[in-house]
C-alpha cells in the first residue's frame, strides 16, 4: 500500500518558530475570557490517571472517560464524518491529540475542516507552538485524516471545542470537551508573563461588536493580532503606526485650557473630508494647529474656523500624506490626534487562470491587483501558502503583478489555488498531468535477406526517456551482432548479419509510459536454382505473411518502400503501375486504369540492383493510396505481382462543439464526428476548455473519450468559457475543432413558488406567483406558463416568449374545461422546475352574489354648495358582471344633467355644476340574475341665504335702540346660523359690526350719540356665508331737548419723573451680553441718560438704549473687566428729575 500523503496546517510563525504566539497568550486555544469547566461530580470523586511525561494521549484512549457522557461518539455516524473526535482529559503540561475522519469517495470536491474553541473562536490563524492541525490522505480508501494536537496544555486550555466539515453542500459537525488536570481556576495574572490576563470568554460574547475604526481595534487587539488586522485593513506603514498607537495610550492630564479636547485617533476615507474640532475655555484666544509638529497655513485644503469657543480644522479631499499626527496649541498647552487616512480596498484587475501542465515543469499563477505595493495572501484549497523549508512555493512581486511560482510541479500540487486582498479575491485550478511521450518516427516493418543488416529507429519528444528493445516479449542483449543506441531523441536497434532466427516482433518501451511502438522483421529466404541461360523472370513475393494481394499500411508522412525480389536471365526490365485491377485471364498483362510509375515525381524513386526492384516514395500521403503493380520482363517472358498500399493518418477535426445545457459548475457538450477518420477507426475524442478572457487552454480528460456528447465539471459559476475536442485514432489526434459559442456556467433557478388562481370568468384566468427562493448569480430572464388540459399531457405554451411581471390573464379559453397551468422561471441555463396547480381548474365564472361598499363619507348626508362638482365612486362586487340602476328620490335620472360611468369594480355618478334641484335621494341597485343589493345617498346642494325681512324699530330711549325682523324666506338650503348687524353714522357713512353672529331676531344697539342720524342693517348667515343684500332701516335720533354738557377744570397732568423700579446691582461673566432694566414714569415723557462712574455713555457704539412704555433697558455688549463699576440712570422733565444707579462685578470666565 502507498504510503500516506502528509499535510500540515501551520502559519508562518509554526513549530519551532521562537517568535510565534504562545496559545494562551493569543488566545489560541483558550480565549481571554473563557472560564474553566466546573468538575463533574464523578471527576471529583475519581483521581484522573495522570499520562507518562512527553506522551501524546489520543482523544478517543483517554481513560476514565464515559462515551454515554459524550456529544458524539463513534457509533453516532452521521453526515460526513466516519470518525468524529472524542471528549478527552489531559494533565497540565502533557500533550492531547483530537482525530477525525471524512471518508471522501462520494464527495465531489475536498472537504474543508474547520477547529473552533468555543462557539466562534476559529483556530486556523492560532496554530504555533502550542497548536499543530494535521492532514493526511490515504489514496487507496480516499480517506481524510484531519488532527488536531494541544502541545504542552495549560488550565486555560479547557473548555468546549466544535470541529465542522464541509464539502460544496454537504455540512456536518462534532462537538467534544476538553479537561485538564493539575491546574487551578482561572484568574487574573499581575505580572507580564505570557498567561497574564486571561478573562472569562463568556463575557465576549455579551458585548455588541465595536464600529471597525482601525484605531480602535488596534488598541484592543493583542500583538500577535497586528499583522492580520494590517492586512485586513490596507495597513503598509504597520511599524509607523505601531509606534503613534504607543504614544496615544499615554494618558493626558487635565488641561485649562481645553474644555474639549481631540479624540486621540481619527480615520478617514481617502478622498473624503476630515473635520477636527476643540473647544477651548477663553473664546478670545488664539489656537495654532500643527501637522508633524510643522504649523499648518490656511489653504484651500486646510480651513480654519472659530464658531464660539469652537475651532474647527477642515481638511478637504484626504490623501495619505494628510496621515499624520495633528496638534492644537492654545498657549502652552496641547492637544495632540492621530488621522488615520483609510485606502480604498485593493481589487483585482486581472484574474488568475486556470492552467494545466505536465509533471515537473515550472508553473507560475500571476494577477494583477489595483494598487501597487499591495498584500496579498495565497492560498491552495483554503489553505494559506507559505515560504516553508522546502521553497516550494516562492512569491514574486512585480509592481501590480502578483506571482506565485512553484518551480517542479508533481501530482500532490492539483488543486484550486486562491489569491486574497482585502477587497476581492480570484480562483483558479492547476492540474498536473504525467507528462505525455510523443512518437515523432515509429518503428517500421523490416524484409531483409541473410546477411543483410536490419535497423529499427524510432523517435520520440523526450530526450532523456530511456527504453528497452524487446523481442516476442523477451529483451533484446546487445552482443556482437545486436547493437542498441540512444542519441538525443533517437532509439536504433542495429542486427548485423540477419539469420532466420532473427526473424520475429521487435517491441520499444520507453520507461515510465504505458505504451510500445512495434514492428516486425521478416526474413527473405531466396533459392537460387541452376537454369538455363535463358530464365523467365519471376517475382518472389511468397515469404511469410506477404502474399500476392497483401495489404501495405504505412502513416501519412512517413516514407514508403516496396523492396521485391525478382529474378531471371538475362535481367528482367521491371516497370511499376498505379491503378484498378481488371482481372483478364487471357490476357498476360492487366488492363484497365493504369498508371506508370516514373521518376518524375521528386517524392518517387524507383531503384534495381542484381536480385531486386526497390520502389520509394517519400512522405506518403492519401493520394498514394491505391493498388500498384510490378512487372518484370525479359525474352524468356514476363511475371506480374500486385501490392495494395493504404495510407492512414490523424482523422480531420471534428466539428465545433455545442453546448446543450449549463448547470451550476458544468455544462453538456455534443459535437459531430469528423468527416474523415484517417483511414482508422475513430477510438475516441479529447476535450479542452478555457476561460474567454485567457489564452491557456485546459484539457479535461486524458483518456479517449468514446462518445459524441460530454458533461464537463469543476467550472466556476459566472465565468465564461468555450470548449473545444480532439478527435483521436491509433495514428495519433487530429487538429483542434473550431471553438465553441462562449457559455457561462449557471444553474438554473429553483421554480417560482406560491402559484394560485387570483380570478377567472368563463373565458380567462388570473394567475400570480412569487419569485424563486434561489436565483443564482444569473438574471432572471423571465417566466414561462403553459396549460393543458385535464388528463392530457400536451402542454400549450399561454403566450410568446417570457413575461417578467408574476402575475398573468390567460384568455381565451374553453368554458366548462377543466385545465391545469404550470410556470417555470428561466435564466441563461433554462427553464427551473415547473410549479403547477393542486388541482385542475373548471373555466367558469363563479357566482358572487352583488354587495355594494359605500364608502364612509357618504354614509351621511354629503352637502355641496352650488356649481360646486359632484363625484360619487361607489365599489361594489359581483359575478358575472351585475346590471346597474341609478334614480333619485324613485325617478330616473336625467342624462343631460347627471352622467353614469360603470366598471367592473365600480359605478360613478358625475355631476359638473350641482343646482339646488340635485339635492335629493339617490339609489343605486345591483342585480345579478334575481339576486340584487340597494343603497342609498343623500345629496344636499346649499345656497347662500335670502335677506331678512320687515327689519323695523321698536322702542328709542337714552343712547339705545331696539331692532326687530323676520328670518328671510330663503334659507339657502340649510339652517340659519345667525345674523349679522351692523350699524353707520350718516356723516361718515362708515360701517361697524355690532353683532357679529346673533341668533335672535331681535336685538338692542347702544352707545348711539344723540342727535345724530344712523343706519342700521343685518345680513342673516348660513353655512355658506352671508346673504347678498342686506335688509336696511334708516334712523334719526329725536331733538326733544337741547343737551348742554356741564363745565369742568382742564386737569393737569404733569408730573415729575420718578422711577417705580429701581436698577439692581449685579455680577456677570466676562464676555457674554449684560442688561441692566428700570422703569420710570413722569409727564411729559421724561429725557432719560445713562452714565458710567458718573461718564455720559449716550454716544458709546459699545452700549444700546432701549425705551419701551417706560422701561429702560441698557445693553452692555460682550463686557470685560473694563466694564465694571456703577452705573446710573437720569430721567429728566419740565417738572423734575429722579435718578437711579447700580454696580456692576465682571468676572472672569473660567473654563
């Protein structure tokens, strides 16, 4: 049995390594904050058997373990595994291996393995001093061995572990747990050893993930964590930041001078603003702000503003040399920040392609990435390459380009290899195949007479190939007479002095092929008998295996030579002919369709010695294919033979390859044999694919392949490729078929789901359906719906060509059939699955009875004024479409003034300009057959009212008068809401509402002076507004006597001014707004000054005066210490003075 191939999993800091992370101090193994298992009341009761120093204990022959306690146990097989790992314990120091097996034989593709500690703590990138993940593969049972091994265990390393399996879309798991023995509880570690820190696990996972500011996680990450957030991040410069990230975690003392200082890390989008802003404690101060401890000028990239005691810093359009550290001075203080100017994410520009080479040779995989300088990260089989001991793998950097180069490549390298930014990633896969030996010259079939020398030669592509020479199976010794030599690409075996042993099959077998090239060596026997001068010719051709009528086959390219003996006396003249055969007995020479062979032909040679007739021609083809014949003549007469030559070759190409159908990483393939097969049977076909963006073509199957049609695999979803075939006979493989039209493999969707009737009538059908749960990565093209009906399986497409909607009305259909519809989704590989109907459907209108839905506002009476448009949208259903009857208070409407519109779904009743005759009662009624439904509406159409009638004067008395009317006799269609009186002098004619809505018909108008003459008039008031005329009475107050108002003494006024609210000392902060309010009272309107220390301030633009209904305001605008001292305010008229004054304390502003 071959002996297992070995793999091993480890990073680039592996076993060995003196700088990769111990497991507890990167949480390899066991997590910060993961808390070690409490014992089971067993393991507490029981002393664990403590392993020899350096045993490696396997999970599953740990004693003392209970497989009844465990999560999954070996007979427990299910899904993929067919062995899972088993809980196991292990004493603190001591190593413990977990092993699981996957048995592959069914699976399409290699499956993938995955450690966890925990529920998500992913242990691939943990692997080092203290962790090792193994893999092996055993060819013959095509079993995968996957382990894991914990070196040198700790009490932290305790805990639950999952192991999963995947493989395309087959998924499984196991959970098992680890005990270790001889350690104490976790706890926290105060000194700076490696185990210091370790917390409790379980916490993570309560807190909600951060926002990704590299800065952040970089003050959170743990050294050995940097380099992956680097390269996740686009970090180059990971030193440099390093360095400023020490700096920032120095903690800052209280400043006065800062109310708000800079974060200590910002990060920003290359290209996009920055905003930095602080807030200082004195709002006149100035701030200088520092890039790299050089001052920073305002430019049209950096812009300073001050908003209070605010200042911003505004970088516009962020480059990485904006990636800096930036300072705020404000006197002897400081604010220092990191900006972190974030790259865009590195893409891949040009793919990585599939390639296929043969054992041994040189392979480069190269890309080509956005940015130059980038990181990138390989990987064959999801697995990461590194540059081990062996320098298998070497990477090379080249600007863009990216290259991965394996230098000889053997079987172990097939695979698909993946390249890795943080912005993207590309897959392609390497196949290696045995090197293929080509056969430039075959051996050749020898006739040679005794003594002569007989010379096999082949030549092959390889120049290095030995091979061995064999005869009827046993291999041919070089001796005296047997001479074997290799040059360069030539095998010859050389046999001097030929004797009848000689004779037999010669066979060449290269090494390490499993293939021959052979020929046979015929011996030419000639007895020479004493005859007569005179001897007729004769040719001999009767030697073993040749007859008269034999067969010659010879490759195209290849020379032909016909060596025949003959002889006579005197020497026979020999002369050869191409052409039929026409059998006259009668006749010694044949007639027919012939052609004499000359030597004018430069490929033809016709050559006799003493006892042959030797006919050459050089690199045959398919026109020297044919019967030729020989004949020899002399006095003494003459002999005939003939010799048919047929001329094999390579088969023609076949014709370009047709794709039938794609799936999801496949596609079928069927192509037409060629025209010619070369003159040998066609044994079988090879196929090759490629990318159409690459140039590399990629064979598919090795051995002929005998039919015409093909599925090909392993392609990757959404990329385009053509196909192209070899035709293959025993001469060797015709030239490439023409492409095939480009494809991209896609599978198609799953079928649309929820497919249901959503109407029918006697004729149509409404259907609808949802989309497909799966799309793929290709659009969907459209959905197809065919019919049938019942009991038939003749499918009827319902309409031409696809429908994007999910919703569709079949029409024309036969009424009373029952029938059933089916929808299938298609995309660029084709129809899904068809979801058809539970049931068949009868195409008949269903009966629903007529209900009509009067919409809430028109439940009550609708009220419109006049000319105003009048709409109605009443719904209703019912099937078959019911007769529709409108009428008013039991009339029929009137067309002229009222149109009807009827749908489907609904009625309408328009009316373009409503009258006060439209008001009314309205009905609408619904019949289907003898089923009908009614309702009801109410329409009022309202005016403007009439005006009030017989508006008279009842009583007169002092400076009153009693009004009295009647309501008006139109009320415009609805209440009177009130009435409107108002009253004007005659002088002036100026009218005043005394009423603005009065509900009596009767009122009482005061305040009227007497002797002057009045107008009285009243609107009445509805819902629409006022009547058009008023109703109007004239009135002359009576002169019955003559009214003289008393006499009085003019009052004086004046007063002095005196303050009736005196200013209040007080103290305010330097430089916000300060008032300082009194109120005085004085007739005339007093002169008011204020004044400062006893200064006139008036005329200061730093002061404002205010005065309003005499309160006097002073606002002293932003003061300063200046400002202080007391203040008064004077207030001055022609009958006095008074005055008022204050004190006023600026203090200072504190931060």
């Amino acid at each position: 049995m071959p002996e297992p191939v070995k793999k091993t999993e480890e990073a680039q800091g592996g076993a060995g390594d003196p700088g990769a992370p111990d497991l507890a101090a990167t949480d390899t193994l066991a997590p910060e904050e993961a808390p070690a298992p409490a014992e089971t009341p067993a393991a507490a009761d029981t002393t664990p058997v403590a392993p020899q120093p350096g045993a490696n204990i396997q999970a599953h022959d740990t004693p003392g373990f209970d497989e009844s306690q465990a999560p999954d146990t070996k007979t427990d097989l299910t899904g993929l595994f067919t062995e899972k790992p088993q809980s196991g314990e292990v004493a603190v120091g001591e190593n413990i291996n977990f092993v699981a097996k996957v048995n592959a034989a069914s699976l399409l593709k290699k499956p993938t393995i995955k450690w966890f500690k925990g529920k998500w703590m992913d242990l691939a990138s943990k692997s080092g001093k203290s962790l090792q993940l193994k893999e092996l593969y055993d060819r013959n049972s095509k079993v995968y061995t996957f382990e894991m091994q914990i070196i040198a265990a700790k009490p932290s390393f305790a805990g639950a572990y999952r192991c999963e399996v995947s493989s395309r879309d087959k998924f499984d798991s196991c959970n098992f747990d680890l005990t270790v023995h001889g350690g104490c509880s976790l706890t926290h570690s105060v000194d700076g050893s490696e185990e210091a820190g370790e917390l409790d696990f379980s916490a993570l996972l309560k807190k909600s993930e951060p926002d990704e500011d590299v800065w952040e996680i970089l003050q959170k990450a743990k050294a050995s964590e940097y380099e992956k957030i680097a390269f996740q991040y686009g970090i180059t410069d990971l030193r440099g930041m390093l360095k400023r990230l020490k700096k920032m975690k120095k903690e800052e003392k209280k400043s006065e001078a800062f109310l708000k200082k800079l974060d200590p890390a910002y990060q920003v989008e290359k290209g996009h603003k920055m905003k930095l802003c602080i807030e200082v404690a004195n709002e006149d101060v100035d701030v200088k702000w520092l890039k790299n401890g050089q001052e920073i000028q305002s430019t049209g990239r950096y812009i300073f503003e001050s908003v209070g005691n605010k200042r911003y810093l505004t970088i516009n359009h962020c480059s990485l040399s904006d990636d800096a550290t930036y300072t705020c001075v404000v006197g002897d203080e400081k604010c220092t920040t990191e900006l972190f100017v974030k790259e865009p994410p590195v893409t891949i520009t040009s793919n990585l392609e599939d390639q296929m080479v043969m054992k041994g040779e040189r392979v480069e995989l190269e890309c080509e990435v956005s940015e130059e300088g980038a990181t990138v990260k390989w990987e064959k089989d999801g697995v990461e390459l590194t540059r081990d001991e062996s320098f298998k793998y070497r990477f090379k950097k080249d600007g863009r380009k990216h290259v991965l180069i394996i230098n000889e490549a053997t079987k172990e390298d097939c695979g698909h290899y993946t390249v890795k930014t943080n912005g993207g990633e590309s897959m392609a896969e390497l196949m290696v195949s045995e090197k293929e030996l080509e056969v430039y010259q075959n051996i050749a079939d020898l006739t040679v007479k005794a003594k002569d020398e007989a010379v096999f030669k082949c030549e092959v592509s390889d120049e290095t190939v030995k091979g061995i020479w064999y005869k009827n199976g046993v291999e041919v010794k070089a001796d005296a007479r047997t001479h074997i030599t290799h040059i360069g690409r030539i095998h010859k075996l050389t046999i001097d002095d030929v004797k009848p042993e000689d004779q037999g099959d010669y066979t060449f077998v290269p090494e390490g092929y499993a293939f021959n090239l052979s020929a046979k060596l015929n011996f030419l026997e000639v007895k020479i008998d004493y005859v007569p001068r005179q001897d007729p010719p004769k040719i001999h051709l009767d030697c073993m295996g040749h007859t008269a009528d034999s067969t010659i086959v010879v490759v195209a390219g290849n020379k032909l030579r016909l060596d025949v003996p003959i002889t006579g006396d005197p020497a026979p003249t020999v002369i050869w002919t191409k052409g039929e055969k026409v059998k006259v007995p009668s006749s010694p020479i044949p007639t027919g369709r012939s052609q004499v062979m000359t030597e004018g032909d430069g490929r033809l040679h016709v050559e006799s010695t003493k006892g042959h007739c030797i006919f050459t021609i050089e690199g045959a083809d398919k026109q020297d294919e044919g019967l030729y014949s020989v004949i020899v003549r002399n006095p003494a007469g003459e002999d005939k033979a003939d010799i048919n030559v047929k001329v094999v070759d390579a088969p023609d190409p076949p014709s370009a390859p047709r794709i039938l159908s794609v799936g999801e990483d496949s596609c079928v393939v069927q192509w037409d044999p060629p025209k010619s097969d070369g003159g040998n049977p066609i044994i079988g076909y090879v196929l090759e694919r490629k990318k159409k963006k690459s140039y590399r073509w990629m064979r598919l199957n090795f051995d002929p392949y005998t039919d015409t049609t093909y599925e090909a695999k392993r392609m990757i979803e959404g990329v385009e490729y053509e196909m192209r075939v070899y035709a293959v006979n025993a001469i060797g493989m015709s030239r490439h078929s023409a492409a095939s039209q480009p494809f991209i493999p896609v599978a198609p969707t799953s079928e649309p789901v929820g497919l249901c009737v959503d109407d029918i009538s006697d004729t149509t059908v409404s259907l609808k359906w949802r989309t497909p749960e799966h799309l793929g990565s290709s659009e969907l093209d459209g959905y197809g719906v065919e019919y049938c009906k019942e009991g038939s399986d003749e499918w009827v497409p319902a309409f031409e060509g696809l429908t994007e909607r999910t919703s569709v009305i079949i029409r024309d259909l036969p009424t009373g059939e029952k029938m059933q519809f089916r929808v299938r989704a298609y995309n660029m590989a084709g129809p899904s699955a068809p979801t058809s109907l539970a049931q068949a459907v009868t195409i008949r209108e269903i009966m629903q009875k007529p209900k009509i839905w009067i919409p809430r506002n028109l439940r009550q009476t609708l009220i419109k004024k006049v000319e105003e448009t009048i709409n109605l949208v009443i719904p209703f259903q019912g099937k078959p479409r019911p007769v529709i009857t409108w009428s008013k208070d039991g009339e029929p409407l009137n067309p002229k003034q009222v149109s009807i519109r009827n749908s489907d779904t609904d009625t309408i009743l328009f009316i373009r300009k409503s009258e006060r005759k439209d008001s009314g009662k309205y009905e609408v009624k619904l019949q289907i057959e003898n089923v009908e439904d009614t309702a009801s509406i109410s329409i009022q159409i309202v005016d403007l009212p009439g005006s009030p009638e017989k508006l008279k004067i009842m009583d007169v008395w002092g400076f009153n008068v009693a009004l009295e009317w009647k309501p008006p006799k139109d009320n415009g269609n609805c209440e009177i809401t009130g009435y409107m009186v108002q009253k004007a002098d005659k002088k002036t004619m100026e009218w005043y509402t005394v009423y603005e809505l009065y509900r009596r018909t009767n009122c009482v108008v005061a305040d009227l002076i007497m002797g002057n003459e009045y107008i009285f008039r009243i609107y009445a008031v509805n819902m629409v507004g006022l009547s058009l005329e008023p109703s109007l009475h004239l009135f002359i107050c009576s002169s019955g006597f003559e009214y003289k108002p008393p006499t009085y003494k003019e009052h004086d006024f004046s007063e002095a001014p005196k303050f009736t609210h005196p200013l209040v000392s007080r103290s305010v902060i330097a430089g916000y707004n300060a008032t300082l309010s009194c109120s005085v009272r004085g007739i005339p309107k007093p002169k008011v000054t204020w004044y400062k220390n006893k200064m006139d301030i008036s005329n200061e633009a730093k002061y404002r005066m205010f005065s309003k209904q005499g309160v006097l305001t002073l606002e002293i605008r932003k003061p300063c210490s200046f400002d202080g001292g007391v203040y008064m305010c004077k207030a001055v008229n022609a009958s006095g003075e008074d005055a008022v004054e204050c004190k006023l304390e600026i203090r200072r502003k504190y931060p």
